[in-house]
C-alpha cells in the first residue's frame, strides 16, 4: 500500500492537522519548511491557507502549485510528537 494523505485541514502558525492512510493522524508545524522558490510564498498565511487534499496526488497541495511527499510530512510528523521519557 502507497502512503498518503486521506484529510488536511489548515491550523494557524503554519500547522496542518493531516490523516494518513495508515490510521496516522497529527498536527505539523511547516514553519521551517517554508524555503525556496516554492515554499517561501506560503509564508503569506493568506497563501498558506490555501493548503487542501488533493485525492489524485494523495497529499496536501496549494494554490501556486506547491505539494510535499506524504512520506515527508509522516516523518515531520514523527519527528514533532513529543517524546515520553
């Protein structure tokens, strides 16, 4: 089975809230992912909040045409839950 998006929703302070086809679900903070000819106008949060499911690609895109890899935003979201000592 493909890894990939199932639901997005935009959060405030760069974050998405996303569901994964594999029962995963969480909220990432894209804060510092937002770089390079792509990424950096959705520092505009009007832009940014154009974040939506695309079901064809199977993960989030914007309205300029950026989209990251599910399997990227599963390991920031892996990355970003606090870990239990």
């Amino acid at each position: 089975m493909f890894l990939h998006t199932t639901h997005v929703e935009v959060r405030s302070s760069y974050r998405l809230y996303l569901e994964f086809n594999n029962n995963l679900r969480g909220e990432v903070n894209l804060i510092d992912e937002l770089w390079g000819e792509m990424f950096e106008p959705l520092k505009d949060e009007r832009l940014f909040a154009t974040a939506h499911q695309d079901d064809a690609l199977g993960t989030v895109v914007w309205a300029n045409g950026a989209d990251l890899a599910p399997e990227f935003l599963l390991y920031l979201l892996q990355q970003q839950i606090p870990q239990v000592a």
